[in-house]
C-alpha cells in the first residue's frame, strides 16, 4: 500500500460537496450485481430535493426510476452503481474500497471513473440546479441499475420496458459513462455500434487420426468458410460510425488426445455494426455464406444491442457548450468503444450521450481519476442543465 499522504472523507482537508458523495458511494463493494446501499445514499438525497422515487426491484437487481417536475421534456440521467470485481487486492496501492485521494490530486478506488464518480458529480449538479431554480422548466429524472456490469437483463433494459409500457420516454438522457481520453469533456459519445454475437457449431464426425477416410474434420471443413467470413465487407460505415467488423473470439474443437478427429467444431464471434446494416442482414449474410460451404452446422445467436447514434439535437447542442464553457475545449463526437446502457433508452426515441470522466483505468487495478474532474463534471452537468431550461 501506498505510504503517500491521503485525503479521506474523514480528512480535516474536507474535500467537496460531489467529491465527498465520490467517496461514500466508493467505499461500498457493490460489485456486480449487488448495489450495497449506493442507490439508498443517492434516493436519500434526491428525495430531500423533491424527488419522487419509484424503487424498482425486478429480478432480484435494485433499480430506481427518480422524477423532478410537472411539464416540458424530460431529461433523465443514468447511470449504475455495480462495479466490477476488483482483481487482486494485493496488486492495489490502496485497497479498492477505500477510495481516497492521494497527494498527487488521483481519487483512487474501484469505480472511480465507471462511474460512481460521475453518479456524485450528476447529484450535486442536480441539487444546485434545484436550489437556483426551484420552479424549473421541464423535468428531471434519474435512471440507476445495479446491473450494467452483469448480465444487464433486470437492469436499464427491464427499466425501459416499463417505461414504455407507461409511454414515459425522457426526451433527453446523459449516460455517466467514462467517454473522456485525455482530459474530462474531450470526447463526447453520441452513439455506439451494435453488437451481435454468434456461436457456430459445425458437425463433423469423429474417428482417428490414421483413417481420415472414415472420418469428417469439422475443422478442415470450417477453415474456408471461416476465412470467408474474416475477409467479408459487410458494409463501409458513414460519418459516425467506422465500416461494419467481424471478429472471431473463441474456437473449440477436439478431445484433447493427438490422435482423435474431432466430432464437432464450436466457433464463438461477434459483429460489432453500425446503422449502414441491421442485425437481420448479418444473420442472413453469415447464413448464405456458409450455406455457400456445405457445412453441417447450427447456428445461434445473440443480440446484445442495436447501434444507436444522436446526430443533433438539443441535448447535443447544450452538452457541446457546456464542455466548452466550463472546460474551454469543444468536445470531439464519437461512437468507438464497447456497448452501453444507452443502448436500450436510444429505444425509446430518446436523444441519448455519454458524458462523464477519463477513462483511461476503468476495470484496471489501481482504477483512479483526477479528483478536481468530478468538480468540472458536476459543472458541466448543471451548465447543461441551465442551458436547456432555466
């Protein structure tokens, strides 16, 4: 453990408002799915600024819906309050939860930056925001899970569904992922890819290795079709999003003896696509394609999220000024990275971004950010917040 002088929440050096909400939501192990009073912390304090909060518990994950306001859109900030596991805790200079902030100015802790620390810095924003404006134009919502970093099955999605079924959809949501590179606001996310997994089972049958003729290598049989899928463009993207790609994740075949043909052939991949494509042209292609090969196969798939992009717009717009404003940098616009929880609120119709800080240590050992970059953000949140409507 590091020996270096720290500031804790405890510290005589008190540190701020959303910095000391950064720690109390830090020191509680919620890693996935278990929320470990996060979400009790954050209701404690939107109700106290007039929130009305609807907990719900679906499939054993905590989840909360959270509305401020009687007319005009709706902006709704989401979030989760899972973490992932920590990895060896003896690999930490602090232990992951025992957030502090060390004499270099690093908030260290696991979900620092994905994303307790964003969590703290859109609550603060809000009960600022509230206190100027007490009487608001629109309305405020907040949309939290325990369960982004699992399954996310009895998380946002299920929360949406419910949303949709009532005709509730925000007109806006700023989701609190990490989407800085170098420096907070750096990069807006306006959207993400979609993503498509597959498992290919391809039957062959087995026998040994020294009677080829009595036997059938699903591996053999697969290696062309195989190729063909790798070298197949599938599209070539547009101005958001980069051209459609294939990658092959696992392969799996054989006994495990040197002298057995294997039996069958289990190949595990994903599309990551972008709007130029639907997730039922790539189903089809693949199945062409291989059909294409005489394979004796099965194939099953899973759709882990549709691509969703927010070209324009007013949330885009105030975000945009925002960062600029407070940070004096105009964000770039991007898609990159994996999939988020905006995902399935992009369904509702919604204008989605991810806005929140560095990401640089998300799910790494000794996770940690700039402790003053919760300030800015909570900053940038609440000049968002002033920009569309006070």
């Amino acid at each position: 453990m590091s020996q270096a002088s720290s500031t804790t929440a405890s510290s005589p050096h008190s540190p701020s408002a959303t910095l000391a909400l950064a720690l109390e939501l830090l020191e509680r192990p919620s890693v996935t799915p278990d929320d470990h009073g996060c979400q009790a912390l954050m209701i404690a304090r939107l109700e106290r600024i007039g929130f009305h909060v609807e907990r719900m518990t679906i499939g054993g994950i905590d989840n909360f819906w959270a509305t401020r306001g009687q007319h005009g859109p709706v902006l709704a900030f989401a979030g989760h309050t899972d973490v992932v596991p920590s990895g060896p805790e003896s690999e930490w200079e602090v232990p992951p939860f025992s957030p502090r902030i060390d004499e270099e100015g690093y908030l260290r802790g696991r979900g620092a930056a994905d994303m307790k620390g964003s969590l703290a810095a859109m609550v603060t924003a809000v009960e600022r925001f509230v206190a100027a404006h007490p009487e608001h134009d629109g309305r405020l919502a907040f949309l939290i899970t325990a369960d982004e970093e699992g399954p996310a099955v009895h998380g946002t999605r299920a929360v949406v569904e419910r949303l949709r079924e009532r005709h509730e959809a925000p007109d806006y949501c700023i989701v609190g992922e990490p989407s800085s590179t170098s420096h907070l606001g750096d990069v807006i996310k306006n959207g993400r890819r979609g993503s498509l997994g597959g498992v290919l089972t391809v039957r062959g049958i087995q026998g040994h290795v020294a009677y080829p003729h009595l036997a059938r290598n699903p591996i053999h049989q697969a290696l062309a079709a195989l190729q063909a899928l790798v070298d197949t463009q599938w599209d070539e993207g547009n101005d958001f999003f980069p051209a459609t790609s294939f990658q092959i994740s696992n392969v799996h075949a054989g006994t495990g003896a040197t002298n057995v043909v294997p039996g069958t052939l289990e190949v595990t991949f994903n599309f990551r696509f972008s709007t130029e494509v639907t997730d039922d042209v790539l189903r089809e292609r693949t199945q062409q394609l291989l059909d294409k090969h005489d394979l004796d196969y099965q194939l099953d798939w899973t759709l882990n999220g549709e691509p969703f992009l927010t070209a324009g717009g007013a949330l885009l717009e105030a975000a945009n000024a925002a960062c600029e404003q407070i940070t004096g940098r105009r964000p770039t616009l991007s898609t990159s990275g994996g999939t988020s929880d905006g995902r399935f609120i992009a369904t509702l119709g919604t204008q989605v971004i991810e806005l929140g800080p560095v990401n640089a240590t998300i799910h790494q050992v000794n996770e940690r950010i700039r402790a003053e970059d919760l300030d800015t953000l909570s900053r940038v949140y609440e000049t968002t917040l002033e920009r569309l409507f006070a």
